[in-house]
C-alpha cells in the first residue's frame, strides 16, 4: 500500500515556497495599512487643518466608513477577478493598489484628497488575503494546508503589532504620520520584487479549460439557499474578532475609565496588544486545527475562550494599566481563529467560486462592524432613557452587544460542515 501524504521535508520545504511568504507578506503590510489610520487619525487630520474634538471624531469616523465601502467594494470585484483572470493577478494587482495609495496618503493636503485615497486604499486591501489564502490551499495538500494558511495569518496579522508600535513611537510626532504611510507603501512595492517564482493555482488553470463552468458568478451562491445560508455561516464565524478590534480595543480607553482602571490606556498600544496575542492565537489555532483534525472543533474551543476571556476584561475593575494590557492580550489571543476561519471559507466552495468567497468573507466581517457599532449605539440609547449611569451604559450595552455577537457565531459553528480533510478541486454548480 503507498502512503500518498507528503513526507516531512516536502512539507516543510512546501511552508517555505514562494507563494506563502509572499502571501504572508503581502498581509503583513495589508493588516499594517487597515490599523494605521485608526492610530494616526488625530495627528493626520490636524496636519491637514480639521481642528476641534467633535470635528476630529466625525471626520475620522468618516474616513473609516469610506475606507470601509472601498473594501466592500473591492472584495466583492477582487473576489469575482480572482475566479476570472486568476488568483495570481489579483494578488499583485491589490498590492500594487494599496501600496500606491499608501505613498499617496501621505502627501495629502485636503481632508477630500484624504476621503478619496482612503477609498482607494480600502480597495486595494480588500483583494490580497482572500488572493493569497486560495492560492495557498490550492497548492498544498490537503491534510497540511492549515499550516500555510497559518503562517500567512500569523505573520500577516503581526503587522498591526509593527503598526500600532510605529505609530505610537513616530505617527503621533510632527508629520511622523506620513512617514508611517511611506513605510507601508515602500514595504508593499518591495513585495513585487518578490513575484517571480510564484505561479498560478494547478485548479484554477484546468479550470480556465473548462468553458461550460461559470466562474466568479455571484449567483451560484445568492441563488442556492444551501449555499447562502454556508455563506452567511462563514461571515458569522468572524463576527467576534471584530466586536473585540472594533469596540473593546478601540474604545479602551473609554472602558478603562467606566471600570476604573489604575493608570492610564491607549489606543496605539491597546491595538499592539491585543494584536500581539492575536498573532499567538492565530499560530495556535493553525497548529490545533491540525492536531485535531478539524476546523469547526478548534473553531468552538476557541470561542469559548473568548467568552471566558470577555468575562474577565468586564470584570476587570480596579487592576493596574498594565494588567489591563494583558487582558487586552488575552482577549486578542482567544479570538485568534481568523486563518482557520478564513480556511473554512476557502475550503467550504467549489474552485469556481473560491476566490469570491474567500476574498468576500473577510471583508464582509470587517465590514460588518458597522453593523456591531450599531447594535452597541441601540442599547446605549435604551439604557440612556432608563436613567443609567454614564459607566454602566458603556459596559452593559458592549456585555449585551457581545452576548448577541457570540451567540449567533456559536449557532454559526455548531452547524457549519467539517472541511478539513475535503478535497477542494470540484466546481459548484
């Protein structure tokens, strides 16, 4: 009887190609741009003249919207280009975008130039992750993809540690800000150097072949209710590492005051933190997926360490800073899934439609923040009229946002279907 899994060094020999690291890479600088602006937002706009709190927090929140529609958009254009022209393409083609951009937005002058090279960057990163991890599980057997998928995670997401630390130390001085920028555009145009020696997914080229088969065609999943509803499964599963980015670690400082933390918060090192325990988590999970065999497993015990871990940050009255900060960490580490969450959507559909729905997922979960943002301004609104105090409104609407939040992620795994030994060249019809 042969043994058809590859042996160690091949394996280990395939961790190192080409296409992870520059996959790898490429997200490194993706994550890096998407936290900048957060960090830089202050220094930025008051370079460019907006001047007073009130014009500072609607403006900035107004450049994120933007820079979020732009990564709706791209990832649903990118996603449909990479099951058309090739994952290859859009791999590079999104980088040279947010790279650009990135140069760009460091030489704006008006808040419109601002508003429209936020867009446009927002495009260009909506395309590489979803690019790179079809690439990645493309290429590599099935029984060791996680760990490409792994590697491109963790080392991407260890961007956001290198961007929250640039910008704390260099993006809050002067015009450090734009240097920041220049930084992130100079990593990204590097990356292109880097592309020979990377080649096109084996799937997708026997795919082009086959003529009959719709590529990159939304409606095989909008028109499928089976397929809708493993699509909406798959965005579901994210939902919680971005209430924890986008509400607990965003607004730390704010519920370091409400939970009368001892010493003082902010924002830049709040994000390193809880990215630095979100790369350990992700490098993790990848390992534990592996261990298991299975997604969907190592996908629950992970959610159920956040939920412990969200227990601890909301009973964290009274610690130290610096205790704060290593809630902060642990919170991060418990919702470090997104490269097995990302390898479940690649793995969940057919080659026809992979690029799309991996490139969608992670951007629609970003997207989704909103969305989140929303139902926390609901219940702070509702507690407001019921004559809470201004601390207590703060923590029971993000506890209430968070149990809806975990709730619909956790129906979302139970029902999901296990994919971590499915072979991934057949097509959808």
């Amino acid at each position: 009887m042969h043994n058809h899994s590859p042996a160690p060094d091949f394996k280990f020999k395939m961790l190192f190609n080409a296409t992870i690291i520059v996959a790898a890479l490429g997200y490194f600088v993706d994550i890096y741009d998407l936290i900048l602006f957060s960090i830089v937002r202050v220094p930025s706009l008051k370079s460019i003249g907006i001047i007073g709190k009130e014009n500072l927090e609607s403006n900035g929140l107004l450049l994120i919207n933007i820079q979020m529609l732009g990564m709706l958009l791209g990832g649903i254009i990118w996603g449909i280009l990479g099951d058309k022209k090739g994952r290859l393409s859009v791999l590079f083609g999104s980088i040279l975008l947010y790279s650009l951009a990135n140069i760009a937005n460091g030489m704006v002058t008006s808040l419109n130039q601002y508003m429209i090279l936020r867009f446009i960057a927002g495009f260009g990163l909506a395309g590489e992750l979803g690019a790179g991890i079809t690439l990645v599980v493309e290429q590599m057997h099935k029984t060791h993809r996680g760990y490409g998928t792994t590697m491109v995670a963790t080392i991407g997401v260890s961007g956001a540690i290198f961007g929250g630390l640039l910008g704390f130390y260099v993006g809050m001085h002067g015009d450090g800000w734009r240097t920041c920028y220049y930084i992130g555009g100079g990593m990204g145009l590097a990356l292109l150097l880097m592309r020979i020696g990377i080649l096109e997914s084996g799937m997708f080229e026997k795919l082009k072949s086959q003529h009959e088969v719709q590529r990159g065609n939304l409606m095989v999943i909008l028109s499928n209710f089976k397929n809708l509803k493993k699509y909406i499964k798959c965005i579901l599963i994210g939902w919680p590492c971005w209430y924890v980015i986008g509400i607990l670690v965003t607004l730390s400082p704010e519920f370091s005051e409400a939970l009368h933390i001892n010493g003082k918060i902010v924002t830049p090192l709040a994000v390193a933190a809880s990215y630095a325990g979100t790369t350990f988590g992700d490098f993790l999970c990848g390992i534990i997926s592996q261990w298991l065999k299975s997604r969907t497993k190592t996908i629950l015990i992970y959610l159920l360490t956040t939920v412990a871990c969200l227990i601890v940050y909301f009973c964290s009255a009274g610690i130290s800073a610096s205790l704060f900060y290593f809630v902060i960490f642990l919170v991060g580490t418990a919702v470090g899934y997104w490269a097995v969450f990302v390898t479940i959507a690649a793995e969940s559909f057919g080659t026809n439609i992979r690029s799309t729905v991996t490139t969608t997922v992670p951007n629609f979960v970003r997207g989704s923040l909103p969305i989140i943002s929303a139902i926390f301004t609901a219940f702070k609104m509702l507690l407001k009229k019921n004559d809470f105090s201004h601390d207590n409104i703060l923590l029971y609407s993000a506890i209430i946002t968070g149990i809806i939040v975990m709730g619909l992620s956790l129906w979302a795994v139970l029902r999901m279907e296990e994919t971590f030994h499915k072979d991934l060249n057949y097509v959808e019809e």
